[in-house]
C-alpha cells in the first residue's frame, strides 16, 4: 500500500521542514508549497489525502484556498487543518465555517500536530467496507452512510467531513441528547484542545445547509447539546 500523501502549504521555510522531516518520518509522503497559489494548484495536480494550510500566505491567503477547495466538488472530501498563528476566536472560527476539519494555533508540540493529523486520516479513511449499505433516516433527509451523502428528495447536500460526521452520530442516536463534550470526544476522537464551541460552529454551518423553516431536524438541548427527533 502506498504512504499518504500530504500537502504543506506554509511559507516558514523551519516549519516546512520541522514538519516534513516528522511527518516522513511517521511513514507519509510529503510535498509542499510556499504560497497560497501555488499550494492551490498543487491540491489540483497532486491530490494530497490531507492538507496542512497555513492561514498566512502570500498571494493567496489560507482562507481563500480552504474557500476554494472545499467549493471544488472534485477536491472538497480533502481534509484540511488550519496552521495558523493568529490565536482569536474569530480565525478559528472562520476556518471551520468554511470546511476546514481542524485548526491548530502555533507555536504548536510537534506531537499534538501529529496526533491530529493521524485522527483526521483514520476519520477520513475508516470507511470502505463493502457490506456498509446503509440509509438512516431522518424524517424526509436520507444518510446514505455508504455513499458519504445527503439527500431530501432529489436533492443532493453538500457537506463537509466533519458535518456530515456530526448528523450521523445525532442521527443514529436519535431521540438521545448528546452533549458537545460527548460530539467532540466521538467525531475529533481526541482530547480536542478547542473548546465546545466548535460543535456549535460546526452544527450552525450543518443547519444553514439542511434546514429551512418548513425542515427542522437538529433540536438544541439549553445547557447540554443537540439531539435529533
């Protein structure tokens, strides 16, 4: 089986290398670019299995490459986590909104960074088993497990990994509240260093995209999580 490919997309020359060497070290294949651009163009022509995104670019900034991947329908099932040095709650939240699967404020331990990388593959790839047929429903909106998708009708959602993530563990627990520690815990899979926030950011994102006023699916639990009808 051939090592997994990753893309470094950081104008750090250290940081490139501090990562590269611990990353090919841990058995992955890795590539990098050294601007927003080119990193873009790169995601098109090497098809990594996951990206590691500084937000600071020149060129092109982090944001608008995430922006433009995840609006890619031939690239958007990448994983990307956020480099970034900026430590605001406003950063980390805009990188998730717009589909980033993780974010990481530097200066960061080389063993935190590696042991979410290994988290967000083993996420990506755990799927795959052949007898994986399954449709949970919810109301109207069908989870295709197998196929990775979402559809009401003869629509078709787009969502990224982590939301679609997130309505299926709601779903195959529903009528069960789960609270944001216990999402944090079953979809990062880690003792995740951001705080509950971020399933909030990730459910509001997962809301404008299934919901509308006639289609209610996720219900908020004041003071403990979200649970699905």
């Amino acid at each position: 089986m051939s090592a997994l490919k990753i893309l470094v997309i950081e104008d750090e020359e250290h940081i490139v290398e501090l990562l590269k060497f611990n990353l090919e070290s841990n058995g992955y294949d890795v590539v990098s670019a050294s601007d927003g651009l080119e990193g873009l163009n790169m995601v098109k022509s090497e098809r990594p299995d996951l990206i590691l995104l500084d937000l600071m670019l020149p060129k092109m900034d982090g944001i608008e490459v995430c922006k433009q991947v995840k609006s890619d329908s031939d690239l958007q099932e990448i994983p990307i986590i956020m480099l970034t040095a900026k430590g605001s709650e406003t950063d980390k939240v805009l990188g998730l909104e717009i589909g980033a699967d993780d974010y990481i404020t530097k200066p960061f331990s080389i063993r935190e960074l590696m042991a979410r990388v290994k988290v967000v593959l083993r996420r990506t790839f755990k799927e795959g088993a052949p007898d994986k047929e399954k449709i949970i429903e919810i109301g109207d909106l069908e989870i295709h497990v197998d196929r990775h998708e979402i559809v009401r009708g003869d629509e078709v959602f787009q969502l990224t990994y982590k939301e679609f993530e997130l309505l299926r563990t709601l779903a195959e627990n529903k009528g069960k509240v789960l609270s944001r520690n216990y999402l944090l815990d079953e979809i990062w899979g880690y003792d995740y260093y951001g705080e509950t926030r971020t399933v909030d950011v990730h459910i509001r994102h997962l809301r404008k995209k299934i919901e509308t006023n006639d289609h209610k699916y996720i219900e908020t639990v004041r003071g403990i999580g979200y649970k699905v009808k």
